[in-house]
C-alpha cells in the first residue's frame, strides 16, 4: 500500500521457493518487481508458476505488461487472451488492460475500458486515473480534472495520478499553441504536481525524473542534473531516469569550464547508454536527448505500470 516494493522480496522470496505452486504469493512477487522495473525477475516468479501450472488470470495478465515494456506486441496479446479466458472479470486484468491501451496510446480502446471499469468500479483510484488520462487525451479538460481530484481524494498518495497531471501540463505547454506567460503557468503547475508527488513517495522516480526534466525545461540546469542524479540513484532500473539525466548533463556542459566540459559530456554519454540498455525497443542507439526529447519519453514509452495490485 505505501509502494515500498523492495520490501516484498525479503518477506516473500523464501516461502515462495519453497512452494512455487502459491499463486497469490508469486503474483505478488510479480508485481512488486513489474513496479520497481526488474522486469526479468518478475518473468522468472512467473515462469515458476507456470511449471506448476499455477498461473491465474492476474498471472497472464501481468505477463502481458511484461511483453509490453518488451516491445513483444504478440506475445502480449496472447498473454492477454490467456488472461481474458483464465478471469477476465479480475480488476487486475480490466486494469492491466487499460494500462496497455494507455501505454501503446490506443485511445478508443482506453475509453472503450475505462468506461466499462467506472459503471462498476467508480470507487478505484486507478479507475480514476485511466478517466483522467482518457479525457485529457479527448482535451475535455473540466472532465479530466474532476477524475484527476476523485483519484486523489480516494487515494491521497497516488503518485502516478500527480505525475500523469505534471505531463499533461507540460504537454500542454509545449504544444498547446499557448502564449509564454500561459505556458510558463503550465510548466509551473506540472513542478507543482511532481513535488506533491515527491511529498506522497519521498522516493519516486518517476517524480524526480518529472522534476528533472522540469527544471531543464525551466532552465534550471543545476536541479534539472541534481533532480536526475537522485531519479538514478532512486530506482537503477529506470530508463527515463537516465535519460532525463543526459539530457541534464548535455545542457550542463555547455557551460562547464573547459576542465570539466569533456567529463560531463562522457557522463551524458554513459547515461544515454544505460537508458538504451534498459529499454532497448525505444532508446537503444538513440543521440543525446534534450528536454523535450527526455519529455516525450518520459510521458509515453517511460510510463511504468499503473494496475490494481494482487487481492
């Protein structure tokens, strides 16, 4: 409940690996790891339950997010049939599913369920969430906003929500057509959103990337690399971190003394590097990022998992 997912694997790892046929135990597991990015050890839980047969609903469907962050489009979908058949009334696999339409940015299909989700499940922060993102996208922007404050009075921590409500901003002040000062609001209101979010998870990645990126788009290039460093040191598996940093550290050496100017540049290199290792299907290869290149990744192929946990 408080998102500290590394907690998970001390408590759980050993009964688990004594009894891997214990689904609720190795969904859990899963998931945790889904969270924190290790997405290879999350296959590995799963692949456990499948040797014993173990795999539920809630099972396939995270394996589908899995194949997802892969690029493994099939492999995700038939994950995801496998899902649908095992239980395909779970909230966990209904979630799973608008998380995937979110992330692929399939837009009807994201309405299509979350709409079906708010007749039965209106109470669910989540729920919310997908709403607000649904109606964003649509630019019904009163909508958006009245599902973005019922996610977070349901859930006051709900960091994802803030993050979500940071990128829409930026989004829109990048390329909503707006005048300076109103685009310069927006950008102040998406920090806003990130340092809640800070405020909600004193160590989320995700709202110190937001951060990071930010202030480089604010021209803070101190914090926008201060920001990042701590996105990195927060999660290691993170591709957005790293790419916010380089990007940071890119900015950076264009006013570094003559000394430092080649080492930060290397630092930028290495960071844009370990962003690729980490997500091959969308950065490998990829020249040094700037703020609204980090942006772009950071509000599409860099969102992480939003779905509702194990019961």
């Amino acid at each position: 409940s408080a998102g500290r997912y590394s907690l998970v694997a001390p408590q759980l790892a050993t009964p688990f690996a004594k009894d891997i046929s214990n689904t609720s135990i190795g969904n859990r597991l899963a998931y945790s790891h889904v969270k924190m990015g290790r997405y290879a050890e999350a296959r590995a839980f799963l692949s456990d339950l499948n040797k014993k047969n173990a795999m539920d609903g809630y099972s396939y469907a995270l394996l589908s997010v899995i194949e997802t962050e892969a690029g493994n489009r099939a492999a995700s979908e038939e994950a995801m049939k496998e899902a649908v058949l095992s239980d395909g009334e779970n909230i966990g696999v209904r979630t799973a599913q608008a998380y995937i339409a979110l992330k692929n940015q399939n837009t009807s299909v994201l309405g299509k369920l979350s709409q079906d989700l708010a007749k039965e499940q209106s109470q669910r922060t989540e729920v919310n969430y997908f709403l607000s993102a649904f109606t964003n996208k649509l630019q019904q922007f009163d909508q958006s906003r009245k599902y973005f404050e019922r996610a977070v009075l349901i859930e006051p921590a709900n960091v994802d929500m803030y993050v979500e409500r940071g990128n829409e901003s930026i989004h829109t002040a990048l390329f909503g057509g707006l005048e300076k000062k109103d685009s310069d609001l927006q950008l102040t209101n998406a920090k806003i959103m990130y340092e809640t979010a800070l405020l909600a998870q004193p160590s989320s990645h995700l709202a110190l990337t937001g951060l990071s990126i930010i202030a480089l788009l604010q021209n803070n290039v101190r914090d926008a690399v201060k920001f990042g460093e701590a996105a990195v040191a927060s999660n290691k598996n993170y591709a957005g971190g790293y790419y916010a940093l380089s990007a940071a550290y890119s900015e950076a050496s264009k006013t570094a003394e003559a000394g430092q100017k080649s080492k930060i540049i290397g630092e930028s290199q290495k960071a844009n590097v370990n962003a690729g290792l980490l997500d091959k299907p969308n950065l490998e290869g990829r020249e040094i990022p700037n703020a609204r290149a980090a942006f772009r990744y950071f509000e599409t192929a860099g969102r992480t998992l939003v779905m509702s946990a194990p019961k």
